[in-house]
C-alpha cells in the first residue's frame, strides 16, 4: 500500500524490506569511545536550538567526535516539504527526523537534531526507537516571550499579522518535556555556556571518545608509520 504523501501515515512501525533485516548492522565510524547518540533539540520557535547545535557540533568535533546533524529547516525544506502544521503532520516530521536520526546513529554519528516537536508523545515515540541511554531529550528552555521578543526569522511577526496559522505558542501548542535529560536555559546563558552543558551531560553519560585511548591510537598510527618509512 503506498502512502499518500498528503496524508501522514499513522502506524509507527518501520516497514520492513523483504529478504533483509529491518535495520542494516551498524557501519562507518568508529572511534574509540564514542558511542551512537542523539542529542534531541526541543523548544519552540526563535528558543535557539540551531544556534545551540552549531555551536555543540563544532565544540564535539574538536572533541575529536564525528557528527550528524538534522534541522528541521533542512527537513521542511526536502524530505517534509510536503508536510503541514497539523499536530498529525508534525506528528509524521517528528517521526521522519527521528528515523533518519536512527539511520545517522547507527552509522556511529553523535546526532543532533533540532526540531521544535511541540508534542511529547510524538518524542517519546522517537525515543523509543533508541537504546536506553542513547537520546538525550533536550529541552531548550526558552520563555515564550523571549522567543518572540528574538523572533531571527520574523515568523512570531507574521503570525501576529494572521499570515501563519498553527504557530507554535500562539495558536498551536508546545508542551516542554518533563524529564528531559539535558536542559539548555538560554535566557539565562549565552549559546557556548548552553552547548558546554549539553557536551558535559555527554562526557559524563560516557558517550564521547576517551581522549586517552584516542591519544594511543594516533601515537600507535604514528609509530607504525615511522617504521614503515624506515622500511622504505
Ligand atoms: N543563549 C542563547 N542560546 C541560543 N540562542 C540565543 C541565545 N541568546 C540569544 N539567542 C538568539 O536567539 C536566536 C535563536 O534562533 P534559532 O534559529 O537558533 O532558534 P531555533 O530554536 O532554531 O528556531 P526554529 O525552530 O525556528 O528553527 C538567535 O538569533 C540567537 O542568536
Ligand atoms: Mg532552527
């Protein structure tokens, strides 16, 4: 049966492919110490997810990790542009970031997605595609009215004006986690302060590279190296 693409499926189940398992086996990356996870992004509009993430994406590859990242600017513009803002369309948004994020850690990402995914249960349906302790609910703790007050893409304006419906916080609900496992307050913190919590929950959960055993390897590649020059 093919899904009309209007019409956002219902059932959460991933199909699975025949003559193959659902999921291929884990591949790609694979540095010492650093485990699949995902760092999920919540908050409303303008609460400052993206420019979070930016920043958590740039300080966790220096960290030495590699990583993924989903926006939902990104999705809306591709993969969910033919999605609307009902809570069933965001409902199937939720779902489609949460399955390619799935994709991603499997590959052995760190994945940050970033996604206003007003509703919990559609979050706790994506957590529960993931291992205990692999998602980090994420709640970017951001009031209303600072968010607003922010408004970087003008959209708080326009849905003001009446030009946007179903805008989340104005005429669409935001319901903020309620045992997130990280929380960003960010009109108290500046964007580096929030992206410093979020990689210290992840050091402290153990999902991140042991710098010690990275430090072995590449002085191990080094060693081999040299004495393969030597060798030619
Ligand atoms: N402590 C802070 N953390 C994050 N952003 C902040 C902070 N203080 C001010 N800002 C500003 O708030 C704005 C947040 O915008 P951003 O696009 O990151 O929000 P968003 O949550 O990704 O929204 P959307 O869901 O619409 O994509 C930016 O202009 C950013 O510079
Ligand atoms: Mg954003």
């Amino acid at each position: 049966m093919s899904t009309d693409a209007t019409e956002p499926r219902t059932d959460t189940e991933p199909k699975s492919v025949p003559g193959r398992a659902q999921l291929s086996p884990p591949v790609a990356v694979r540095i010492p110490g650093q485990k699949p996870t995902v760092v999920w992004m919540t908050g409303p509009s303008g609460a400052g997810k993206s420019t979070i993430a930016a920043v958590l994406a740039r300080d966790l590859r220096d960290y030495g990790c590699a990583v993924g990242l989903v926006d939902g600017d990104d999705l809306r513009a591709d993969l969910c542009h033919d999605l609307g803002f009902s809570d069933a369309s965001r409902d199937e948004n939720v779902r489609r970031a949460a399955a390619v994020a799935q994709l991603m850690a499997r590959a052995g990402l760190i994945v940050i997605v970033t996604l206003i995914s007003p509703l919990r249960e559609s979050r706790a349906r994506a957590r529960g595609r993931f291992a205990p302790g692999e998602f980090f609910e994420t709640y970017v703790d951001t009031p209303l009215a600072l968010a607003e007050q922010r408004d970087p893409k003008g959209l708080y304006r326009r849905a003001r004006r009446g030009e946007l419906q179903q805008f989340t916080g104005i005429d669409s609900p935001y319901e903020p986690p309620l045992a997130p496992e990280i929380t960003l307050a960010t009109a108290t913190r500046t964007p580096a302060q929030c992206a410093r919590i979020a990689l210290n929950a992840l050091v402290l959960a153990g999902r991140l590279p042991c710098l010690e055993q990275l430090l072995q390897q590449l002085r191990g590649s080094g060693e081999r190296r040299s004495r393969n020059d030597r060798v030619a």
